[in-house]
C-alpha cells in the first residue's frame, strides 16, 4: 500500500499521512494549502514524501 506524507522540515513532524488509493496528487496538495497553511505562512520547509507498506 503506497501513502504520501506530508513533512515539515522545520520542525521535524509527519504533519498527515494520506493513502494514495484514496487522495490524488491534486486533493493532497488542496490539503496543504488549507489544513497545513499555517506551516507555510511562518516560512516552513512543508515537502511530500512517498512511503510504501508491504
């Protein structure tokens, strides 16, 4: 099963983890511009990583 991540480099925390069968690239990237734009105004690293689980 393959999740996308999404980390800030700042303060060194998993943010959310999302399940690619169920949120594309474009509805994750929406989640970060609305839940996690808190990170981004106060000038934050906020990256997505792919994690896959056997």
């Amino acid at each position: 099963m393959e999740f996308k991540e999404v980390y800030c480099s700042n303060c060194k925390k998993v943010l959310g983890k999302y399940n690619t069968k169920f949120y594309s690239e474009d509805k994750i990237g929406e989640l970060v511009n609305t839940t996690h734009s808190a990170h981004t105004r106060n000038g934050h690293q906020v990256h997505i990583r792919i994690l896959e689980k056997n």
